[in-house]
C-alpha cells in the first residue's frame, strides 16, 4: 500500500512536479504473495473512487507494455481509468512477475498522443475474440468493410449515348415512328416493351418525364439484347424519340431449355400467318425459319390457339360472349367519342355509326359501323359516279353469335364496287335496312360537313 500511496501522489502531484519513474514494488511482486493480493484490491478502489482527483489538464498517460498473457478484471479495469488503450493492458497479477525490458511509464504532458482515436495498434501475439485488434475494428463497421469487391459507385460503368429520332413532336408522330422502328429493327416483333412514365405525375427536377421502349428479346432467356428507346416529355406537352447507342443482338439466339424461342413464336404468329390456316401458317413458317420438329409443330399450333383465344377476348370477355351484354359492351367502347378520348380515332377506324339498338326483350340488333373514308364513297360517288345506285346484300354464317351482315356499297362508272359500310343485324326485315341505311346516311352528312368547314379533303 505504500507503493501504491507513492505512485498516486505522484499522480497528484504531476500538474507541477515532475512524473517519477518508480516502479511500484506491488507490481512487480511474485504471484500469489499477500502484496500482490492487496494491490489487486487497491487497484479496485482506485478505479472507484480516485477519479475525483485526477486533474483535467496535464493528466499523466501511463504507457505499457505487456508480454501476451491474460488480464484480470482488477487490470481491465484500472487500464481503462487511466485511458491505456485496449491492447495494452496490464498483466495478469496472478501470471508471471514481468522480465527485464518491462516496464510500467508514465507519459508526458507535452507528448502529442491521440487518445480519441478508434484505430488500434496490432500488439504481436496478442488476439481479441480469435481476430486482431485491427481486425476486430474492421469487422465492427459492418459487413461492407469487409467484403473485398469495389463499391458499385466505385466501378467504371460505359455511359451509351443516345441519338435523337424525332424532337419537338405530338405523341402520335411518336406512335408511328415507334411502328415504324419495330417493322424494320425488330422484324416480326409488332410493337416494343412499353414501360412506365417516370415519374408518374408531373416532371422531374429536370422539368421532364420519360418513359423506355425495350427490345422483347431482352432477358437472359433470348439473346441478352439491350437495346431501347426513349421518350422524353417537355412541360410544353411536346415529345422527343431517342435511340440508345446500342446495337441490336441476334434475335436468333435462344437459350430456353424449353419451349418455343421467341423468335419461332413471334414468326409464327405474325398477323399474316394468324389470319391464314394453320398448314398454310406451318408452312409458311418453315420457309422463313427453316425445319421444325414434330415437337416445335405441335407447340406452334398450341400457340395459335392461344393467340386466339386472346384476341378474342380483346374484343369481347369470354364470360359475355353469346350474351346481349357483351354486344352492348362492344357497341359502347367502338363509338367516334370513346374512341377519341382514347386517341384510337383516324380516317381508318371502325366505330359505330348513329345510335344502336340492342334489346333483349325483342331479341333484336341493329348495329351499323364504318370508317370515315369508307363513308366518303358514298359522296364521291354522287358527284362522280354513274349512276348513282346504293347496292345492299346481307350475309350469314359470317358472326360467331348467328346475327347476319349487312353490306351497303355503291359502283361507279367503270362498274367497280366500293362498300360505304356495315350493319349487323339479328333479322333480314325492313325496319332493319331502315335503321342502318339512316344511320350511315346521316354520318356520311356530318362528315362531309364538317370536312368542308375545316377545309379538308373528301
């Protein structure tokens, strides 16, 4: 106890005398003798309750340096009173009497020492937890510090540019040229992968919004083909079509393990070939894609089927079909308005002309439908035909549901027919000619009509 009272005075005593470099002799005493014991104790009571007399300034940093062996707590916890840091703990005062070169300093106050500082110096032989201290820290930061791979933000990414298409344009300029880039890059392919407009509502901090076209032969699944396109939307509601600087792979490529390649499926069920037979559509296939397998046959004729099936539900549900709710479903989203809400209208679209009537009490449909350059026959044949005669024949066995077809036309001098447009009727009577004869009749007016007021040509 008296050594120990001999180093804490002069512990007291460093903010203006100079630090002695006596070692105590408690310290250094054999393992397991009463000194060694009381010190142990001491250290204890130190730690708790010498604190209060350790100036703020010019503190005393001790330095030491210790064999590898274990620590007790009574060292653990007088280390960290006096700020020595983690690997530099005092020995086991129940271990070995330290050797020659052993030595427990003092620092001093005008050594530039970082006592904040998280890195630890790697003591030789010595191991926290089966890691070193260096390791230890490392492995406390997080997964991240130590996975050896290059941060993604660090990688060295190819930045492709872009080539502009067309600027400055409507959104149906941009549908076209969309057309037109898949019938010429993506060959079978009708139309592009459409993806989302980002941001969805409003414009970014760049004051615009874009949306992506990808290839369908994306994916590693085909032929890895990365190339795209871009619409860009300015906040004056005009669009610009780029290209990605990337060129097409093969569409050739087909690395499914199963199944149909998408370039086989999208040869075979081009729209030419789904409106032909199915021999006739087999054949065809072969002669652009070359032989197919007994299997490849039978999976491109399922693939039709269910083409068809689809297409078919397009225009009416399956749970409607053969129903007078499915009619008047059809009916209601084929009119001129909802067409242009939905921007689907042009001079060559089909839609419902006048009113129809639908009414499952009297079993009765009388719908008639045409397109507006179709409508116009019937004027340009009254300023130039000869003579001026309306020709209408009704068909059957033309609609899935029974109901007959209706076809009104006209011929004109050099005795060519030209139909004017189509009625789908449930009975072949005269009240049903009446009704789509007026109504094609008065389109044909307000066409006209309305193409003279703006100046157009009929």
């Amino acid at each position: 106890m008296d050594a120990l009272d001999e180093y804490g005075s002069s512990d007291n005593e460093s903010a203006g005398a100079p630090a002695s470099n006596a070692v105590p002799a408690a310290l250094t005493s054999p393992p397991g003798s009463p000194s060694t014991r009381n010190a142990a104790q001491a250290l204890v009571q130190f730690s708790q309750g010498a604190a209060h007399q350790v100036t703020a300034q010019h503190k005393p940093r001790p330095r030491l340096v210790v064999p590898p062996t274990g620590t007790s707590s009574a060292s653990t916890a007088f280390a960290g009173h006096l700020g020595v840091r983690a690997s530099a703990i005092m020995p086991d005062v129940d271990g070995p009497a330290p050797t020659q070169g052993e030595v427990l300093g003092e620092t001093s106050p005008d050594d530039d020492i970082d006592y904040d500082s998280d890195v630890l110096e790697d003591v030789p032989g010595r191991s926290v937890g089966g890691k070193s201290s260096r390791e230890s820290v490392t492995a406390g930061q997080g997964r991240r510090a130590a996975d050896p791979r290059p941060r993604k933000t660090s990688r060295k990414q190819t930045q492709a540019g872009w080539t502009m298409i067309c600027e400055g344009v409507s959104m149906p300029v941009v549908e076209e040229q969309l057309q037109t880039c898949a019938q010429v890059e993506l060959g079978h392919a009708v139309q592009w992968s459409r993806g989302v407009w980002k941001p969805k509502i409003g414009m970014n901090r760049d004051g615009v919004r874009r949306q992506l076209y990808r290839c369908p032969f994306r994916g590693p699944a085909n032929c890895n083909c990365t190339a795209e396109l871009r619409v860009t939307q300015g906040e004056d509601d005009l669009f610009t079509l780029e290209r990605k600087n990337v060129p097409h792979a093969d569409h050739k490529i087909n690395n499914k393990k199963r199944g149909l390649s998408k370039h086989t499926k999208m040869v075979a069920l081009s729209p030419n070939k789904m409106d032909a037979k199915s021999h006739q559509a087999v054949r065809k296939t072969r002669e652009e894609i070359g032989a197919l397998t007994d299997q490849q046959r039978s999976q491109l004729l399922r693939a039709r089927k269910q083409q068809q099936r689809k297409d078919k539900g397009a225009v009416v549900p399956h749970h409607m079909r053969q129903t007078f709710g499915g009619i008047n479903m059809w009916a209601q989203a084929h009119t001129r308005e909802a067409l242009q809400e939905k921007q689907q209208f042009g001079a060559h679209t089909l839609y419902v002309c006048g009113p129809p009537i639908i009414d499952s009490v009297t079993q009765n449909v009388s719908i008639a439908y045409s397109t507006e350059n179709l409508l116009l026959n019937a004027y340009r044949q009254q300023q130039h035909g000869f003579p001026s005669i309306v020709q209408v024949d009704c068909t059957h066995r033309l609609v899935i549901e029974g109901h007959l077809c209706m076809l009104f036309g006209t011929v004109d001098a050099g005795q060519h027919f030209h139909k004017i447009g189509y009625g789908l009727c449930a009975k072949e009577d005269e009240h049903s000619h009446q009704h789509v004869f007026r109504a094609l009749k008065t389109e044909v007016e307000r066409i006209v009509a309305q193409r003279i007021r703006d100046q157009q040509k009929i």
